[in-house]
C-alpha cells in the first residue's frame, strides 16, 4: 500500500513539475536569448517577467482553436499528442535521484530510442494532415533529419551500454561512480548530444520549421492548444535530451555529498538546457543537404569508428 | 568546426556586455532636436499665427491628412480657418514641414501621442496651435513678405527697400 502511494507520488509529482517546468522554460529560453543578444528580455509581468509564462499559456488557451475544413480532421487533432506523450513516457526510465524513478527497464535505453523514434510520427502526420504544401515540406524534412539522427544516437549510446553492462540506467549512473562516461566516451557524448538537438528538432538544426523558408514548418495550420502542445513537446524534448546526456555521460545524480542527489541532476541538466539555448542564440541554421551529408558522411563513419574502438578495449581489458 | 565553437563561445561572451534596451516609461532615449514627430502650428515673433493657409502642405501630404479652409482677416492678413491633421493617418514623413513657406507647420521630438479612441486623434487647431516659435525663432513671415498685412507698412520689411514715388522725377 505504501509502495502503491509512493510509486503515484512519484508520476504525480513528476509530471506536475516538468510540465512546470517546460512552461517555465519559455521565461528562460526568452530571458536567456535576449542575455546573449544584449538585450533584456519580458521583465515586465511579475517578479523577473515570470508571470510572462502565465501570460503565454493563457493567451495561448483563448486563441481559436481552428481545425483547418481541408485537413485530415482525426489525424490532425492526434498528432500534438503524439509528440507529448512519447516524450513524457521517456521520461519514465530517467533515474532522478536513488528513489525517484518510475520504471526500471532493464532495456531502458531501448525504449528511449523507440520512444524518440515514435516522436516523428507526430511530425510526419501533423505535416501530412494539414494538407498544406510547407507543412508537407518540413514534415518531410523532419522525418528524413530525425529519421537518419536517429541511427547514429542509437549507435553513440553503444559505447556507453559496453562500458557499464547494462541498457537499464539505473545501472549506467552507477557504473559511472568511479568516473563519468564523459571522460571514457567524449567522442560518443559530442555526437549523442549533436544528434539529441536535431531529435528535438531545435536550431541550428530546426530544419523542419525554418520559419525563414516553411512559414512554420510542420505546425504551420496549428493554433491554440494544440500549437501549445507542440510548444510544450518541444521544451519537454530539451529537458529529455539533456536529462538524458546528464544520466549517460555525466554520472547523471552522482556527485558530491553538500547537495543531494536531485539537486546534481538538476543542475547538470539545467546547464544543458541553457547550452541548448546558447546554441540557438549562436549558431545559423545548415542547408537542408547539409545536413543530411554532414549526418551520415561525418557522424555516422566517427560514430562506428567509436563503436569499434570501444569495442576493442573493452574486450582487450577483460582478457 | 573551430569556427562553430568560436562562435558559441564569443556569443557567450554577450553576456556581459552593455544591454541595448531602454526601459521605455522609466527612461527615455534621448532625441535628436530635429527628430520627426507629433505636428505643431507655430506663432511668429508677435504671438500671431505663421500659418496662412497656402495649402502646400495638405498638398505635400502623402497620405492626405491634413485638411484646411483658408480665409483672410480685416488686415487681409490670409489665416486657416480650421487646421485639422488626422494623426490616425499621418506617417511623420515631414513632407508638411519641407513645404510650409512660412515656417509654420513644424515636426517636435515628441512621439507620445496615443489614445484610446482612434477619434482623438484627429487634432484641430487648437490642439495643434503652440504658444511658441519652434525651431526658427524670430521669423516673421508678413515682416519679410511684400504684402501689407498689418504687420508693416509697404517698403518697411526687413531687406525691403521703400517703394519708389512712379510720380516723381527725383532721382
């Protein structure tokens, strides 16, 4: 019975504070932003402009919410679930602290990966369903960009799988006690975090968006709430991502005994998330072929070669 | 690849730069003198209106927002009978003010002329009459003009010779 109660506390108390969380996110991506842009920032509403995030989701909840008469009505209205749901149901596996975790996989990395990969259908048929030439354009751009991420974060992750013996992650962040995987794997975080920003599909590698060339991209027909939800999803992929490299590689809630193990997952991926914004003040979006060529002739080759070389040490310091 | 982190690290550097917002209520940039804002009507040096409603500004208007009646007083000294610019429609082009030949029409650095009702905005001349002389003090148009028009007798102008006596044969 009390396990029972902890183990709802535990999903109530998470999903209540990352959808906090990502709502909060929109206050400091804007008030990160305009830090490296020499500005200020929404510093009006509230303490700090916080009350901006209250602001936003109200103004977002009274908006219209118009389902386009040309669009696949069903698959339209699904599709910005899709996108939150697997991304929450990544969140499942992550170990926050020694007893905060909802589900110990033992193929835990498994279901991350298939989790992401299911994430691209929430692309692929909001573009499809909103029967819209630029939304068909970046879903198709989004597809063949997350698509092809896609192999070489699952194969980026390998190194880190042989090292600690194990897919669970509760076994990876204890297999990095001794020392974090950033320092045996560096090749493997560079490109797993690399490949984490074009899964979450955020600049520089915003391909399916690029609001420069696509209006919108793939949620060019969305409004209201469920423009919100692909919002939501969108912070909600950044907190993942970087959740995810601080478990991996950087000893996820291990760390020094002055703060407690929730607190050192929390900084360690908080400063990820705001590297993930500093990215998006810094750097100019690649062309689409770019991409795609920089993908699969430069990280897939450096990826296997990593692969490889584990591998070899790995089994040379066993014998 | 040096130059992308090159580049994320000098943005980073921003950080500590001067910020380039102006908190507008509390502070206010400062504006050039010249600065092209809400219209005004002058006065010439003796309180009386520059304004004699020639019509080269409404003309001038891009946008037709100025609308004027002209008509003369006892002098025969020409004034506006109303002056109304619809501030709704004016785009601060200062078209008006390159086109007044009497100096009358004037641009001010002041730009805080919103309102609720888009009515409000329409100002008359009261509204845009000012008790001053804006950017070109002491000019006096009737004072340069040939004109007689109670302001000076004829040949007592500034750079006005007195007119010559057609009936005498004084040299």
């Amino acid at each position: 019975m009390n396990e029972t109660l902890t183990y709802i506390l535990t999903i109530v108390g998470e999903l209540f504070s990352l959808l906090t969380l990502a709502a909060l996110l929109i206050w400091v991506e804007r008030r990160m932003l305009a830090l490296w842009q020499d500005r200020l920032g929404p510093n009006r509403a509230g303490p700090f402009g916080l009350f901006i995030v209250v602001a936003d989701t109200l103004k977002l909840f009274f908006k219209e919410d118009w389902i386009p008469p040309f669009s696949e009505k069903a698959v339209f209205v699904i599709a910005p679930a899709i996108l939150v749901i697997t991304v929450l149901l990544s969140f499942t596996i992550i170990p926050f602290a020694p007893g905060i975790l909802i589900t110990d996989f033992n193929i835990g990395i498994l279901f991350f990966l298939a989790m992401s990969s299911l994430g691209v259908y929430s692309i692929v048929l909001g573009g499809w369903a909103s029967n819209n030439k630029y939304s068909l354009l970046g879903a198709l751009r989004g597809a063949s960009q997350m698509i092809s991420y896609e192999v070489f974060m699952g194969l980026s992750l390998m190194g880190v799988v042989m090292l600690s013996g194990s897919f669970s992650l509760r076994d990876i962040v204890e297999a990095q006690r001794n020392h974090w995987f950033i320092l045996l794997q560096p090749v493997g975080f560079v490109i797993f975090f690399i490949a984490g920003i074009a899964e979450t599909h955020r600049l520089p590698f915003d391909i399916p968006e690029a609001e420069s060339e696509l209006v919108a991209g793939f949620h060019s027909e969305y409004s209201s709430m469920k423009f919100g939800m692909f919002f939501i999803g969108e912070y909600l992929g950044i907190t993942l991502i970087s959740a995810m490299v601080t478990t991996l590689f950087l000893g996820g809630w291990l760390g020094p005994e002055f703060l407690p193990p929730i607190c050192w997952f929390a900084l360690k991926t908080f400063a990820f998330i705001l590297f993930f914004i500093l990215l998006r003040a810094s750097l100019p979006r690649p062309r689409y072929d770019q991409l795609m060529g920089y993908g699969w002739k430069v990280l897939l080759p450096v990826t296997l070669l990593n692969l490889l070389v584990t591998g070899a040490v790995v089994l040379l310091l066993k014998n | 690849m040096f130059s992308i982190i090159r580049s994320i690290w000098l943005t980073s550097l921003h950080m500590f730069r001067k910020r380039a917002t102006i908190e507008y209520p509390e502070h206010k940039a400062p504006l050039h003198p010249r600065y092209r804002g809400r219209i005004v009507l002058t006065r010439d040096p003796d309180g009386m209106e520059r304004c004699v409603g020639c019509y080269l500004c409404a003309a001038a208007c891009p946008v037709d927002c100025i609308a004027l009646q002209a008509t003369e007083d006892e002098n025969h000294r020409r004034y506006p009978e109303f002056f109304r610019i619809n501030f709704s429609r004016c785009i601060f082009c200062g078209y008006c003010e390159e086109a007044c030949p009497t100096y009358a029409i004037q641009l001010i650095p002041d730009f805080e002329i919103s309102e609720y009702d888009r009515q409000n905005l329409v100002y008359e001349k009261q509204d845009l009459l000012i008790s001053g002389e804006g950017k070109y003090p002491g000019y006096n148009y009737y004072k340069v003009a040939g004109l007689d028009a109670g302001v000076k007798n004829k040949g007592e102008g500034d750079n006005e010779e007195p007119p010559i006596d057609i009936h005498s044969l004084l040299p």
